[in-house]
C-alpha cells in the first residue's frame, strides 16, 4: 500500500528494522490532523550476525530467533489494528548465502515481507531519523552508527545529506574477528591496535571526502554509541545529571582502557554497561575511537534515534497528507506535533503566540528586556503549547501543561530548554513563580527572573484572546516612562472580555517590571 490520505479515525502503521544484533518495532498511530501517536516501541537481541560473518551464512540457531522475535512482534502490532508493515533488514540478511531462506520463513510464518536495503540506504535512512530529530540550525553534522554488522557514516544539515557511506565494520563483525569467544580475558593493547588498523584501512579512501565537508557537531546513535556514553557517565561522573547525553574522546579512551584492562567476566559489571554487549563492545568503540581521532572530534552528541525514526520520516515525507514535514525545523515539527497529538486549539494557540512575541519584541526595542534569539524561540513555543494541558483537563490546566511538556519527547531541544518550556507554561496563569516553587529550584537568579517576565508577556497574551475569537489584531509597547509602560492595542470589534482580562493582569505585570501597565485601544474598523 501507498502512502495516501488518512481515515477520520486514523491509520496504523509498523516499522520493524532487522538488524544484525537486534530487532526493533515502532508501531504509529497516523491521525487526520497532521500528527502521529507512538503506539509502541519494542527492541529484542537476536544477535542474527552472530558466527555469520566467517562463513557468509546466517546459522540455523540464529534464524530461528529472528523468526520468532518477528512473529512475536507482528503479533503485537496486529493488536494495534497495524494495517502496514513497512520492514527492512540490513548488514547480516544483506550479506547472507541463504538470505532467500530467512526471508521465506518469516514471509510464510510471520506474515512479513522484510526488503533488504544497501549501506548506503541505510545511511540516508539513519541520517533522515536523526536529523529530524536533531536541532542543527545552520551547523554541518558528521552522524555515525555502529551497528552490529556495518558502521553507516553521513555527512549533511538540517535540510539534506550531502555524502553517504557505508563500511563493513560492526560491533559482533569485528568481535568475531579478532576476539574469539574461548579467549574471555583482557584485551591487550597490541591486539587493540590491530583491530584499529584494520578500521582504518576500510576508511580510508572515505576519510578525505568526509575531511571536505567543515564539520561544526557530531552525531552518534546505535545502541554501542550510547552505551558507551551511559558507561563514561555512571563509571567516570556518576554525579553529573544523566539528560543529554554526550560523549568526549577523552572520557572514551578512558572507558574503552577501562573495560580493555578486565576479563569478559568484570566487563560485565562494569557501571553502566549493558552485560549482553560487555563482548562485543570494546570492538564496536574501536571504530568510535578510530572515527574520532582521524577527524579531530572532540565530543559527540548521542542519540537514541536512528533508522526506525528514518524508515517513519521517509514515510510520511511521501505522504499529501504530511505536507510540512520537509518545510519545518526538528524543533517546529516536534512541537506542532506535540500540540496536534493533544488536540490543542490550533488558531487560539497561534493568535496568542502572535500577540506574545509582538510584546516581547517590541519590550526589547524600548530597552524593558535584553533576551536573545535563543530566549524568543523559547518563548514561541512555550506559547504555542500553554494550553495543551487541556487534554487532560481544563482544571488545573497549566500544571497538567507543565506535566506534558515536561515528559513529552520534544525533538531537537535539551532537557534544560524543556524544563523552562514547561514552566513557561506552568506559570501562563494562576500564581506567578516563586523561588521556593519546586519546578524551578534548579534554576539560578537569572533564569528566575526571565522565566518570569516571559510568562507575564503569556499571561497577557492569553488574556488578549480571551474570547478565542481573535479580536486583538497586533499589540505593542509604544513608551517607557520612570512609573509607566505603554501598551497599544489594535482590536476589531467588541473586545470587553479581553479588556479585564489586561485590567486583572496590571498587579502582576508591576509586580514584576517596577512599573504600572497603562494601555490604549484603537479600533482597526474604524481607524481611531
């Protein structure tokens, strides 16, 4: 089936990736409204490439788990109604003598059509799933992902890859190579060289092509990638916060010389890892660390994305029904998707945000306020998302905002931009912030005092479409004085409500700002 348009009750499709150490499902509720609700998300180890890569054949014990894994998985999506499998295999099934095998079987017991992609396909659909989910701006990333089979290296922005490539070096690939399982002991440096070298002579001929591109940020997924930055965290700064997740070459020479100095054994235990790649990752970091060195990286981002969030982007980038997809940034596409999912009030939700950065702009050019760019995209989104606690409940709405923002995966932006995010929204009504308030307790005097100033211009916003009828057309501060600030208001037709909705808002406002709010109204109908 082709993408196409959407029944009023939605469509449920399943992505399943086979990879060479594991399978994934991710079953997607698409709804009519342009958003998409993960239904499920489900990984189990099958470790298909397992003694594959001397022989070029999948063993029988290994094919026998992918099978039952994928009927055990399109079980479950079938239990969400799932009327589309889209499944791909990669490194392992690509390279197998008896690939046609494996493909049958789970055609004709799990009820599967699995499409075998190249490297470089898998490249592009690795890049197109993190990069949407990544906020680059304007910087050039270098995203790589060390599989179980292959290592899948891209190039490119925020829009398009600009060079693809795909390498013949995974984690169980290397590890079967050059650290047999009779020998469970220490992995000397001598030996650690020699898998090194061999990484670097497949790279090779890559690294100039790579070296052409300026790099600004790197990019890491795949379970090894993430791994190692959950081991660099817990064994190397247990008491540094566990959000955002990155990684310095510096702390992964010292992880990969700490778990190389202990037997398989201890390796297992180690702070961090996870005990079923204690044998595979020491050789899945040498590639890591080899990337690194010869392209001078200093850090990388890592991610849990990667070529299951592809396989969904690709999808709805063929979609008529999914027309923003290529037109938004990660961060507009998670937010609208974020509000969409939860049924928000889209025109009121832009009619407020409008209104919000006409006063935070024009605050600024009279001097009120000094925020950035940075802060003003912050505070667009906060805006547009102030109201989404209503899917809850309209009681208490604000706190069940806060609640949603908060634990929501809002793609392309840090924990610490989420959190003042969600308090923005937390604050857009009821009590103002105070510093014994919980939610913001790690905040520091001067997060303090933006969050609230940001939140009055919400709260003022808000009450400027009380009526949700958008009868406040633009509004701005026009004057400064010792005592007072000047708010103009063009407004069409009756707007009474939204009248003291500003009356019930002047305490706050001078509570915060050291001044007095006055306003006038001018009526866009008449002109005066």
């Amino acid at each position: 089936m082709n993408p196409g348009t959407i029944a009023p009750e939605g469509r449920v499709v399943s992505f399943i990736d086979m990879g060479t150490n594991s399978i994934r499902l991710l079953v997607v509720r698409l709804n009519p409204n342009h958003s998409y609700t993960i239904l499920s998300r489900q990984k189990q180890q099958v470790r298909l490439g397992d003694g594959e890569f001397e022989e070029d054949e999948i063993t029988p014990e290994a094919m026998e788990r992918a099978v039952v894994v994928c009927k055990k998985f399109t079980d479950l999506a079938r239990t969400f109604n799932s009327e589309e499998f889209v499944a791909v295999a990669t490194s392992a099934a690509r390279e197998a003598s008896n690939q046609n095998e494996l493909l049958q079987r789970i055609r004709h017991e799990a009820g599967l059509d699995i499409r075998v992609i190249s490297g470089r396909e898998e490249a592009r659909l690795i890049y197109l799933g993190v990069a949407s989910g990544t906020h680059l701006g304007t910087q050039m990333g270098f995203f790589i992902d060390i599989g179980g089979g292959s290592t899948e290296i891209a190039v490119g922005n925020a829009r398009d890859y600009l060079y693809l490539d795909s390498f013949r070096l995974g984690a169980i690939r290397l590890a079967n190579q050059y650290f047999p399982p009779d020998e469970t002991g220490p992995v000397s440096s001598d030996r650690y060289r020699k898998v090194q070298q061999h990484i670097k002579n497949a790279i090779i001929h890559s690294l100039p092509r790579i070296k052409a591109h300026a790099i600004d940020c790197a990019i890491g997924s795949s379970g090894t990638i993430l791994n190692l930055a959950e081991i660099a965290h817990k064994a190397l700064h247990p008491s540094a916060p566990a959000s955002d997740l990155t990684l310095s070459y510096k702390d992964l020479k010292k992880v990969i010389e700490l778990l190389s100095s202990l037997p398989l054994e201890q390796r297992k235990k180690v702070p961090g890892i996870n005990p079923e790649r204690a044998d595979i990752i020491i050789a899945g970091s040498a590639v890591l660390d080899t990337f690194m060195k010869e392209l001078s990286l200093d850090r990388i981002s890592v991610t849990s994305r990667g070529l299951q969030d592809g396989l969904l982007a690709d999808y709805l980038s063929r979609m008529d029904s999914f027309p923003l997809l290529g037109e938004l940034s990660s961060r507009q596409r998670s937010v609208l998707q974020l509000g969409r999912s939860c049924g928000i009030n889209e025109s009121h939700a832009r009619t407020v945000t409008s209104l919000v950065l006409e006063m935070f702009d024009s605050a600024k050019h009279l001097g009120i306020h000094q925020f950035g760019d940075q802060t003003r995209e912050l505070l667009e989104y906060a805006t547009f998302l102030h109201d989404i606690g209503s899917f809850i409940s309209y009681t208490n709405h604000h706190a069940h905002s806060y609640y949603i923002i908060r634990n929501s995966e809002l793609l392309g932006f840090n924990q610490q931009e989420v959190t003042f995010m969600a308090n923005l929204a937390r604050f857009h009504r009821k009590k103002a912030p105070k510093k014994k308030d919980p939610e913001i307790a790690g905040f520091d005097s001067r997060e303090r005092d933006m969050l609230r100033m940001l939140a009055t211009f919400i709260r003022l916003g808000e009450s400027l479409d009380r009526s949700h009828a958008a009868l406040i057309q633009h509004v701005r501060f026009v004057r400064v004085e010792r005592e007072t600030v000047h708010l103009e208001i063009v407004a069409r037709g009756d707007c009474q409500l939204e009248i003291w909705g500003i009356e019930n808002e002047r305490k706050a406002f001078e509570k915060v700002f050291g001044r007095t709010l006055a306003f006038s109204m001018i009526d866009s109908q008449s002109g005066g």
